[in-house]
C-alpha cells in the first residue's frame, strides 16, 4: 500500500483530497507542521508528501518563518529522502517561488483552482509512477 503525507496546518483544506485518495487505497497520513512531517518521514516509507507551503515550522525548526516552511521542507525532503515524491498544494503566487520549486522536481498545485480529480490523478501518479489519465 502506498502512504501519503498531507502536510498542512489547515487539514480540513485538503480533507476532500484525503478522502477520494483513502477511497483509492492509498493509506493518508496527516502532519501539521515541518517537525512531525520530517519525524513520520524518518520513520514510515512514503510515497509521496503533498505539502503547503505556508505553514508552522514546528519545535525543530523555531528559525523558520512559516511563510517559507514549505520550502525548506521541500529541500529537506528532496536531501534526505530523494526517492519520494513531492507534490506542493498551495496558494502561493509567486511566479519566481513557484518555478524554484519546479526545479527541484515538485509539482504544483493552486488550492481552490486545481480540480478534485485532476488533483487526485497526479498524486496517484507521483505515488506510483503511473499515470492513468
């Protein structure tokens, strides 16, 4: 079975996407800020972490501003744990952020303008590199 890592101080933004993906058979497990998320990380095998960018740090990281965790934890993911994948789901519109992330291999997604399903194909995808579209 394949996990998901939601990682979100609001889970009830990404609750509908849970759903679907658990109704799926993937296994969704939720963490609210960059400490829990990196400990579950150390600890489970995932396939793929879905990830706001805007966000508490957590007692790890006090030096983090939440307004840049997302990508902090993207570079910690990507270094420590090269093999998951790494979907970020957020507001942010800052073209310049946005493409920096690309780079390092992440997809984007806007909340609140990407569709349920179109949004559920690309995690699966990611999750098991295939795509079923």
């Amino acid at each position: 079975m394949h996990t998901i890592l939601f990682v979100d101080d609001e889970p009830v933004s990404t609750e509908p996407l849970r759903m679907l993906m658990d109704s799926l058979g993937f296994r969704c497990v939720v963490r609210t800020n960059m400490s829990d998320a990196m400990a579950f990380l150390a600890r489970e095998k995932v396939s793929v972490v879905v990830s706001d960018v805007m966000m508490p740090s957590g007692a790890d990281y006090p030096e983090i501003d939440s307004s840049e965790t997302g990508f902090h934890f993207v570079r910690e993911v990507r270094s420590r744990f090269p093999g998951v994948g790494v979907i970020c789901l957020s507001v942010i519109g800052d073209q310049a952020k946005i493409q920096s992330l690309k780079k390092r291999g992440v997809l984007y997604l806007r909340k609140g303008e990407t569709p349920l399903n179109t949004a559920a194909k690309l995690i699966e995808s990611k999750a098991t590199g295939i795509a079923r579209y």
